[in-house]
C-alpha cells in the first residue's frame, strides 16, 4: 500500500513537473522578458533539471513497480511501458536533441541566431522537441489514469 502511495506521489510529482515547466513557465518566460536570448537560457535551465528530475522519477517508479505486486498485472505492465516511453521521450528529446540545439545557439553569439540555414536548423530541431515533449505529457497524463 505505501510503494503504490509513493508511485502516486512520484507520477505527480513528475507529470505536473512537465506540464508546469512546459507550458507554464517557459512560455510566461518569453511573453514576459523582452530579451529572447535571456528567456531561452532560463527556460533551457528549467528544462535541463526537468530532464534530469525525469531520470529520477522513471528510474523510481521502475524500482517500485518491481516491488508491486498487487495483483494487477496488466495495469503493472502498462505502468511499465509508459514510464519507459516518457524516460525515452526525455533521453531522445533533451540528451538526444538538446546538445544540438545548445551547439547552435553558441554559434550564434549573444545576438542571436542570424544565419538563415542555423535559424531553420534550429526551428526544425526545436519543433521535434516539442512535439516529443507534448507526447512526454500525453504519455504523462496516461501514467497519471493509471497511477490512481
């Protein structure tokens, strides 16, 4: 009964993680800070301990699902398969993608991305990893039905 808690409380923990940092904080970041470079750094900060907070929390939910044994099968194995797609999503979308977007982003210097080959580069990138995190928190909404 209390691993079950404690995957309760860790799905939470980590799905509203996601969904606060990406569709709350950072977007309020660049509709707030008039410098563009300055939001992108902070909300590349947040999302940075975002990914390193969903190792975390896959990693433990694994660890738990090992441990429980509560006779749903089923409801387990699927538990399973979501966790491992969302610590995919992250490992491809940020560890994957992410160093290229930050080796771009250097290139360009403090005024920004000016090239415009590195500008779509950049844009095609950004888009991938948007949509792999919008698929993190559908994934994530799903653990969160079946976490109950």
């Amino acid at each position: 009964m209390l691993a079950a808690r404690v995957r309760v409380l860790i799905t939470t923990f980590w799905v509203g993680g996601l969904w606060a940092i990406g569709y709350v904080v950072a977007p309020t970041l660049f509709a707030t800070l008039a410098d563009r470079g300055l939001a992108g750094t902070i909300a590349g900060s947040l999302f940075h301990i975002e990914a390193w907070l969903s190792v975390g929390c896959a990693l433990i939910l694994l660890a738990l699902a090992r441990m429980d044994r509560d006779g749903d099968e089923r409801g387990r194995r699927i538990r399973i398969g979501l966790v491992l797609a969302m610590l995919a999503c992250t490992l491809i979308g940020y560890f994957g993608l992410q160093p290229f977007m930050a080796e771009i982003r250097a290139a360009a210097g403090p005024g920004g991305i000016a090239d415009p080959d590195a500008r779509m580069k950049f844009g095609i990138l950004h888009g991938i990893s948007s949509a792999i995190y919008l698929i993190q928190s559908l994934l994530g909404a799903a653990l969160v039905f079946k976490s109950r």
